[in-house]
C-alpha cells in the first residue's frame, strides 16, 4: 500500500511539474503574443501615418519635380564650372599683373 502511495505521490509529483511547466509556457506565449500586439498596433499606426502622407501625392507629378530638380542641378553645376573658369582667368591675369 506504501509502495501504491509513493507511485501515486511521485506521479502526482511529475503531473504537477508538468503542469507548472505548461502554466509558464502559457504565461511566455501570452507575453509574447502581447508584446506582438504592441508592436502591430505601433506598426499599423505608422502606416497608416505614412499612406496619410503619401495620400494624394501623384507618382507622375513626383517624377516630374525630381526631373526638374536633376535639371536645375545640371545648370548650377555648369554655372559652378563658368565661375571657376572665370575665376581662373582672372587669377591668371592678376599673376600677370603682379609678374
């Protein structure tokens, strides 16, 4: 009878450590899924703000402002080059001067 008690008592024993073990993994899998929740919720309201931004903002029309600005780009790169070379020349007249 003492032997049925003990395998009884030590059962119960591995069914309660089983059952600890499950109760923890419940509480990780529900820290888990609300710390995710938190994160899908931050990261639903930052696309959302971002489609708020972006909302009405045609392609074609972003296109064209990026090609306008490359082109002005291009003329203040060339006007940059004429007032170096300028700059040159008038360099090289005042070392003439001065020679």
């Amino acid at each position: 009878m003492t032997t049925d008690i003990t395998i009884m008592q030590t059962d119960l024993d591995r069914l309660a450590e089983r059952v600890e073990k499950a109760a923890a993994l419940v509480q990780q899998l529900r820290d888990d899924r609300s710390r995710l929740e938190q994160q899908n919720n931050e990261l639903t309201s930052r696309l959302q703000d971002m489609e708020r931004k972006l909302q009405g903002a045609d392609a074609a029309a972003l296109v064209h402002e990026v090609t306008q600005l490359r082109k002005e780009q291009r003329e203040w790169q060339a006007e940059r080059r004429d007032v170096a070379s300028k700059v040159e020349a008038l360099a090289k007249k005042l070392d003439k001067l001065e020679g």
